[in-house]
C-alpha cells in the first residue's frame, strides 16, 4: 500500500471535561501490537483509579491490524468511535488511550461517542504529528563545486536524509515517485553530467510538512 499516512512523533497528551467527567487522551507512537498493549497496560497502571481507561489502536503501516476495547463503558460507545477517527483521519502506528473519571453525570450513549471522537480528535488536532509518503531514495556523489546548486534543486521539491562530505560530496534524498525522474534529471543537468546519482531503494518517509 503506497498511499500517505499520518503518526504522532511522540507520546502526548490533551484533557477535555464533559458534563464534569474528565477524558484524557494519551497518543503513543507504536510500531507493533505487542508493543501498542504494552503501553497500554503501563498507561492503565498510570490512571489505575480512573473510571475507565479505554483504547483503539491501529499498529501497521497496511492499516490492517487493528484493536480497540470500551474497558466496561457501553458496547460500542467508546473503542470502535475512537477507531473510527484514527481511521478516517488516516493515521497509522498509532495508539490512543481515553481514560474517564466520572463527573457524576450520565452522558448516554449518543453522549459517549461523541466525547470519546471529540478526545481523540482534539488531542490529534494538539499533537505533534508528521505525514509519510511512499518514497524513492537516492545517493547523489557530486564536486564540491556543485554542492549547493544540487542541493538547492534538491530541497523545492524532495528532502536531504544525510549529506557526506570527504574528496567529494554525497547527499542521500528521498523524494516522491512522481518527482523522482524530473529531479534526478534536473541534477544530471545541473552538474553538466558529473554527478554520480545511485537508486538505493523506496519506501515509507516521514516529510517535513
């Protein structure tokens, strides 16, 4: 699957109050289920006095591995409205974490989903989060005489991973698929030739937005 998707680039967390009960929602970065449960259980012991601590998580880049739990809240008002923004937000390797304490007002169930969507949307919306694109990457080997035109045409329109400097320069780019062949032209042309421009393989990379 080669379309873009979004992830948090670290742990946060954001508190709502609806009709006196608190929501607060922890975002994890996960990289497996193993892992998304392990945060769990270290999350539940942080707010073990809590009513409900209750969670949706999706933890592959193929959007295919999938979890969720109410933790004793009403079927369906809390895990699956909780996945449900991940998804339609397009986020991936991601854990959220809704912990309740009960305010002393019963929200009902239309009332539970909405706070549980609204933790999780607005705790998404308070992140720091990044977007990743399928991407090719590249090693380009120039003189330091074209260092900085090459890396100039390189940065409109792909990003710089590393760049090398000993008897010559070598900068290692990523950059979209549709870009990838006007680009490396560009810096062939740049360089009158010279430069040496190394395919290295493609995959998932998280751009500056």
């Amino acid at each position: 699957m080669k379309d873009c998707y979004y992830c948090v680039k670290g742990e946060s967390e954001h508190e709502i109050v609806i009709n006196k009960s608190r929501f607060i929602t922890t975002l994890v970065p996960v990289g497996s289920a193993e892992q998304a449960f392990d945060e769990i259980k270290r999350i539940s012991k942080k707010y073990s006095d809590a009513t409900h601590n209750c969670y949706a998580f999706i933890s592959n880049r193929e959007n295919t591995e999938q979890r969720f739990s109410d933790d004793g809240e009403p079927q369906g008002t809390a895990g699956i409205p909780m996945l449900e923004v991940l998804k339609k937000r397009n986020f991936r390797m991601i854990l959220a974490v809704v912990t309740r304490y009960f305010g002393g007002i019963k929200l009902g169930a239309g009332g539970l989903v909405g706070a549980y969507s609204k933790s999780v949307s607005d705790a998404l919306d308070n992140a720091d989060t990044a977007r990743f694109d399928y991407a090719k990457f590249y090693l380009v080997k120039c003189d330091y005489s074209d260092f900085r035109k090459i890396s100039d045409e390189i940065a409109k329109t792909a990003q710089t991973v590393h760049t090398e400097y000993a008897d010559s320069v070598e900068i290692k780019f990523a950059c979209s698929e549709s870009e990838a062949d006007s680009l490396t032209e560009k810096l062939t042309d740049l360089s009158s030739g010279k430069a040496i421009i190394t395919y290295t393989g493609e995959g998932f990379f998280g751009f500056d937005k």
